[in-house]
C-alpha cells in the first residue's frame, strides 16, 4: 500500500500544496500581489504542461481535490474574479492545443474514452443553448461554467498512461486528501482553542477564499465543512478495500488503521448527512463488489469489518484529543462535541432539510414546463426558505435562486431529460471500463473506484457534486484507468470513426488553422 500512495510524487505535492495554502495568506489582502502570484502559477504550470503533460494534468488534480471551490488566490477584475483555478486550468490547456499545433501530441475522436462521454457533451451543449436564448446570457455561463472542466478530457486523453503515471495520479489524490485532512483537523483546533474574538481574521479567510463553511453549532464547537472533504471520502474507499484483499503485516495494518482514522475523523466533523448517505450508498455497493468477486473468506471479512470499527474509534478518541489538548488554552468541551453528534443526527427539522423540502414543489413544477429541452442554464426557482440569512433579506422567506439542492432534478430542469440520462450513461460506461480490475491481481482498485463512483451519483441526489469541478474532476480520473472498450459504446465508437474518416478534410485543414 505505501508504494501505491506515499512516494516522492505524494511528499512534493504535499509540499506544493502547503506552500500555495501559506502564499494565498500572504497575499490575500493585497491585490497586486495576488495577481503576481497568479502570473506566477500560470507560468510555472504551463511550463511543467508543456514539459511533461502529465505533470500538467497533476498539477489541475492536485489543486481540484485539496481546494473547494478554487479561489485559493483571485485577481478581481471589474467584476470578474479570475481565480487560482482558471489560471491552472488556461495554462494546461494551452499547453495541450501548442502541443497539437507542434504535433507533440495527437487528438483521436475515435477514442472509445471519449465516446462515452458524447451523450453528456451534447447534454451541456442543449444546457449552454436553451440558458442563452431564453434566460440571462451572464448568469447562464455562470451556472453552467463548471463543465467546462471537462475540458480536461482533451489532455487526459492524450497521455499514454503507463503504470508509473497512474501511480502519479494516485500520489497527487492522496496528498491532496491528506492536505485536506490536516486543514480539517487543524481549523478544527483553532476554533476549539481560542476565543471568537481572535477568530476574525481567520474565518473571514476561509470565507472569502470559499474554502469552506464554519458553522458554530452546540456550545463552542464549529462544524468544519470544506466541500474538498470530498476527496476524504473517496481516499476512504481506496484504502479500505486493502483490509479486505490484502494479508497485512501487523505494523501495515495498525498505520492502515490510524490512516483510516484520520479519514473518518474529517467525515465526521464535516457533519455533511448527503456525505454520510452517500457512504452508506457507497458501503453498500463495496460490500455486494467483496460478496460476489473478491470474496476474502468469513475470517478475514469479520478481521477487515473490524478493523474499521477500530478506526471509527480511534477516529472520535482523535477528535476528543483535539477538543481537550489544553494549549494554549481550550474553549471546546468534550459535551459540546457529543450534543454536536447527536443534534446533527437526530434533528430532521432544521432550516437545511426544511428548505430543500419547501424547494421540492417549485422545482418540479419547473421540470414540467419543459422536460424534453429543459429549461437551460441559469434558469431560476422561487421557493420559500427558513434559512435566517435569507429572511433578513426577504422577510417572507421568499428566495429565487439557480443554485439548487435537488441534483438530479437541476440535471433535468437544466438539461432536459438528456442530462439525468447521460449521467447514468456515464456511469455505465465508467463502470464498464474498471470492472475488468474487481477480477484481478489489482482488485482493490476495481472495489475502490466502483464504490466511489456509486457514492458519488448517490451524494449527488442531495448536494449536487456532479455539476461542480470536484465530482467532474473525480469522473475524470477515473479515465485513465479505464481497461477495456466498453461493449455498450462499440457501436458510438463506430459512428465517430466514419465521422472521422469522411470529414478527413476539414478536421486536417482545421489542425492547419491551428499550426
């Protein structure tokens, strides 16, 4: 497991990605050092693309999986901000069309990869379309920017993707996790160890950098939720399936097991219920994957299931350890952290899950005006909430937004009928192509990434993921990991190879445009 996770690429991005964390402090109050630091990253990551492409990709994924929401570092400009994550993204896509135009690099539309992915390009084309023509152009490309990540299809596509670099990628996501472990963890501290009057500064960078949500909950406990915790979850299911499918040594299996704590720890203090069904989700499909293909024998199925029972102990002993450690001083108490549990739990009547009731009805409605086309990008609900925040605005509760809770329901709303479908054929066609691993010497990684892909759509029915760059970004990594074509694409495989052959001409002037 360590060479798998914990090489030299996992320590450098973990370096890389502190570093950029301190830099985005230094230069978060000043704008112009901002935008140098951006010039910076811009360069430096269009260099290390151009170089090696798939240092290029890393360089995207470790950004994607450690930040939330990519505004680690912005530039506003008029009212533009262009943040850390643009920057990252432009660079590697120039890299990857100089690299075309210098035929460094090859683009093939007869990639069976590729081909899975044509029914949702043409959903969030009919998305871009429909909000262009009919709702706001502006709050159109807004809502439906985030797709755009997919872009960085293109550039996966063409690396030949050797073991050794899928082992890159693997490094980068656990250091990416990791990072976010120790943010979690770490701010965790800070709002358990200091008084409210000290943490400002703090919480007004967390804010405005969109890294996450603080949330004072019972007591003098915050609820530390960073949407990157997603990564967490999905670092889970890749090491979890080793105490099934591996015979540890008893010093692997107790670090396997503090790693697993420290996972779980983030889970919980997320206190994030569309995460926590998503695992169960998730849990659910592992297990039925061990049952049918990966059986490890009744002793070692009660050794693993215990084990992870170890860590989810070991997991609350860690946060009940952060609450009392007594420097400088604490301010947190270990009742706080059990009322916190417990309320999140047990209470179905907050705000949260009353607004997204109360948006249920309006949203379908919306659905039934056009549930063919859909209604586009940027298309808007009105719903009454019971979020405070809202009412001191609009005393009535009355809310119009075109950010909405209910994912699958904004794929059809947005997308038409297309959109929820072309997700779940995705899903089929990802699913298709990593099956051949639950039947391998690498079983884990087939138990690993199935489970986080039915995680991930499960997740999505509550706290939409799949229309933001973290859940596309892990669809994404999944591609190179694809083993075979999958049966059901064979025949779109077909239609774009006589595509390409009988538009051979305009697709090679084109490339000449381009050189």
């Amino acid at each position: 497991m360590s060479d798998q996770f914990f090489g030299k690429p996992f320590f450098l991005t973990l370096a890389a990605l502190a570093s950029t964390f301190l830099v985005s402090i230094l230069v978060f109050s000043t704008p112009i050092l901002a935008a140098l630091a951006l010039g910076f990253f811009a360069m430096a990551t269009f260099a290390i693309a151009w170089k090696r492409p798939e240092l290029g990709i890393a360089v995207a994924f470790a950004e994607l999986f450690a930040n939330s929401h990519g505004h680690l570092i912005s530039y506003a400009i008029g009212g533009f901000s262009l943040s850390l994550r643009m920057v990252i993204f432009a660079a590697v896509m120039l890299a990857w069309v100089a690299a075309v135009a210098t035929k460094r690099a090859r683009l093939t539309i007869n990639d069976p990869r590729l081909a899975i992915f044509i029914p949702l390009i043409i959903a969030i084309a009919l998305g871009f379309t429909v909000g262009f023509l009919q709702n706001d152009p502006v709050t159109a490309f807004k809502d439906g920017n985030a797709y755009l990540y997919l872009g960085y299809l293109l550039p996966i596509l063409s690396v030949e993707w050797d073991g050794e670099k899928k082992r890159l990628l693997l490094q980068v996501f656990a250091a990416a996790a990791t990072w976010v472990v120790a943010l979690t963890l770490g701010l965790l501290y800070v709002f358990t160890h200091f008084p409210e009057w000290m943490l400002g500064p703090t919480y007004r960078f967390i804010r405005d950098t969109r890294t996450g949500e603080l949330t004072k909950m019972a007591g003098n406990i915050f609820r530390i939720f960073l949407q990157a915790q997603l990564s967490v979850v999905f670092a889970l299911y890749l090491v979890v399936p080793f105490l099934f499918v591996r015979s540890l040594s008893r010093d692997m299996w107790w670090k396997l097991t503090l790693v697993i704590a420290a996972l779980i720890s983030v889970v919980m203090i997320s206190l994030s219920r569309s995460f926590w069904v998503g695992i169960i989700v998730g849990d659910i499909a592992l297990l039925a994957l061990l049952w049918k293909d990966v059986w490890p024998g009744a002793r070692k199925l009660s050794h693993a299931v215990g084990s992870v029972f170890v860590a989810a102990l070991f997991a609350i002993v860690l946060l009940v350890g952060i609450v009392l450690f007594p420097l400088p001083y604490r301010v947190g108490r270990v009742g706080d952290l059990t009322n916190l549990f417990s309320d999140r739990t047990t209470d179905l009547s907050d705000v949260a899950i009353s607004s997204r009731w109360n948006l249920l009805a309006p949203l379908l409605d919306e659905i039934k005006a056009s549930p063919v086309l859909g209604a586009g990008f940027g298309e808007d609900v009105t719903f009454e909430t019971d979020d405070p925040r809202a009412r001191a605005i609009n005393p009535d509760g009355t809310w119009t937004t075109y950010a909405l809770e209910w994912g699958w329901l904004e794929l059809w709303l947005k997308m038409g009928i297309l959109g929820p479908v072309a997700f779940l054929s995705l899903f089929v066609g990802l699913a298709r192509g990593l099956w051949p691993y639950v039947r391998s010497e690498q079983s884990w990684i087939g138990v690993a990434f199935l489970s986080s892909l039915v995680m991930l759509f499960a997740t999505h029915a509550f706290s939409p993921y799949l229309n933001h760059p973290l859940g596309l970004g892990m669809l994404l990594l999944f591609v190179p990991f694809l083993k075979k074509i999958p049966p059901a694409i064979r025949s779109e495989v077909s239609v774009l190879e006589t595509l390409e052959t009988n538009a051979g001409t305009q697709v090679n002037t084109a490339v000449s445009m381009v050189e």
